[in-house]
C-alpha cells in the first residue's frame, strides 16, 4: 500500500469569539491537507511530518492527528520547544487580522529528526508533500541537509509533490524564497502552485504564464489553481483547461487550496485520471470556502461531497 507523508508546521490557533472568549484549535497548510485527504479517502495511509513540543498543547494536537486518522509515527518531540501560535481577530467590518508567534516553533528544527531511520520508513511509489511555507520555516542552516534528504528519498522513487503557497513575511526577502522554490521545483514530480503565489513573487498573473515558468524544470505533472476562475493542468506536454462551478456564498476562503491538494493526491494515489481528480479536489474546496476556518467539520465536509 502507498503511503503518503505531510510535512510541515500545524500551530495553535486561537480565534477571539468575544472581548473575553478565544475559540481554541490546529491548523497549518501541510496539516490541512493531510486531514482533507483522509476524511475522502480512509484506506489510504496518511502520515504528519513534523516537530512538536513535549507539553499538553502539543500532546493535544497529536491527539487530534490520531482523531483524524492521520499516522503519528513521525511526529516528533522537541525537548525544549512548542507549537508556533496565532490569532484571528476580527474587526467591526469583518475584517479579519492574523497575529503569528512562530518564529521559534519546534517544526522549524524538523530536519534535525530525519535521520537514516526516518528515511528508510519511506518506499518506492509513497508520495512526500512540502510546501513553499514547509520549506520558509526550516532553519537556513539546515537547508543543505533538507536537500540531500529530499535527493535521497527521489533516488528511492518516493514522488514529491510541492506548493509553492509563498508566504513573503516567512523570507528574509524575495530572493531567498525563490532559491528555494526553484529548488523545488527541480527536484518535483507534481507541481500544485496557485497563480497568486506566482503574481507576487513573479509578476506573472494567469495560469499559462505560470505553465511556460514551471515547464523547463521539467515537472511531469503540474496543475495550475486560480481561484474560482480555472484550474489548468500540464501534462505530457499537454495542457488542458478544468472549468469550476463558481460557488457564490464564500464564507471563508482559508484552506481552499489545501483542501484542493489533500484531495487531489488523494484521487491520484487512488488512480484517478487527472481530470477526474480535479473536478473532486475543486468540489472538495468549494465545500470548505462555505464553512469558517481552515477545517470543515467532518460530518458537513462528508455530507456535501456525497450530496
Ligand atoms: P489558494 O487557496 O491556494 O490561494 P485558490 O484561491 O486558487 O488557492 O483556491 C483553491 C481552489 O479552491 C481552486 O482551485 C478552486 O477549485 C476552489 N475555489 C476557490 N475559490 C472558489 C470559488 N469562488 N468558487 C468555487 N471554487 C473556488
């Protein structure tokens, strides 16, 4: 059986609910997708990569891990370290603010844990995700390592999938993320960008533009989001255009691109066609951009795809 890893930072989320009140929970784009892919596809193995603490909050997320039937094993416990924090606060026009306390999260030192016995867990055909965030919260002096991990584990035939989901205020500056985007981007087997990331950091601005980027890093498979506009893929040279029924009650656009790649990989390692998992990935965000936060309870997320 294929076995699919995350890696990445989950943090602590707290959101005000009054002058008084803070609403308590987890989330982090790799974690996202990770709870998304396996709430549409429960047979297959989904593991979390990544540092925690040794205290209760981050007992309390790996026990949520395990609530979502996400594969613990590679979890680990940083001595001295926690879970990076943030707030959502929202205005009296609903304008929402995001405060972050991460810049010294136990997920920054994950590299320090993957060593040869982590390695040899992985199998030919199992799948890796990182994220353009995945890679902005690893230590700069740990990059060298990260890399030779990743070339490590292509050699072994484990196929890597990468977001560049680009964060600006995770860099030192522009040029630093691009480095290691474009690194990413060498070393792929499946490229998920959304045509944002690519606006920002390239000034490109539609799916195509980002398609004639990414091609002569010679990715096999890319597929190209761009909210509700389209999603486009490539693949074997081809490109095709994926219409999405435009949903028009948003609540809340959080995680619509990492609910997108849980269930995108999912359907994949599934076999599904490309087509086919797009058109289920982009139904699968749809469902979430309608409920707040970046997790939909599990009973609405599972009753809206089957409807
Ligand atoms: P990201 O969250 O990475 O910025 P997008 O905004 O492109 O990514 O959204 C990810 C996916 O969510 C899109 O590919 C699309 O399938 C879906 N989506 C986003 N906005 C809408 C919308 N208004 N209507 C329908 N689907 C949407």
């Amino acid at each position: 059986m294929k076995n699919i890893y995350f890696l990445g930072e989950c943090m602590m989320e707290l959101k005000s609910t009054d002058e008084s009140t803070m609403n308590q929970s987890f989330a982090g784009d790799v974690y996202n997708s990770a709870v998304y892919l396996k709430r549409c596809f429960p047979e297959t193995a989904v593991s979390f990569v990544t540092a925690v603490g040794g205290d209760q909050i981050s007992q309390r997320l790996i026990n949520r891990c395990e609530g979502e039937n996400l594969s613990t094993d590679a979890i680990f416990r940083h001595p001295n370290k926690t879970l990076g924090l943030y707030l959502i606060e929202t205005d009296e026009t609903g304008e929402r603010s995001f405060t972050y306390w991460r810049s010294d999260s136990a997920a920054r030192e994950i590299v320090d844990f993957l060593d040869d016995s982590v390695i040899a867990r992985f199998s030919a055909n199992d799948m890796l995700f990182i994220s353009g965030i995945s890679l902005a919260v690893i230590q700069p002096s740990h990059r060298d390592k990260f890399w030779q991990i990743m070339e490590k584990l292509k050699a072994l035939g484990v196929t890597l999938v990468f977001d560049p989901n680009y964060r600006a205020r995770l860099w030192q500056g522009a040029d630093e993320a691009k480095e290691q985007i474009e690194k990413a981007l060498t070393l792929c087997d499946i490229a998920l960008p959304g045509v944002e990331d690519f606006t920002e950091l390239y000034n490109l601005h539609n799916a195509e533009d980002v398609i004639a980027f990414c091609a002569p890093f010679n990715v096999p498979e890319i597929i190209v989001k761009n909210g509700a506009a389209s999603v486009v893929s490539h693949c074997d040279n081809e490109t095709v255009d994926h219409t999405i029924i435009p949903v028009t009650h948003v609540v809340d656009t959080t995680s619509a691109g990492d609910a997108f790649n849980g269930v995108y990989l999912g359907a994949r390692l599934n076999q599904q066609s490309v087509a086919d998992a797009i058109g289920l990935a982009a139904q699968a965000a749809g469902v979430v951009i309608q409920q707040p936060g970046a997790i939909a309870p599990a009973d609405v997320f599972q009753q809206a795809l089957s409807d």
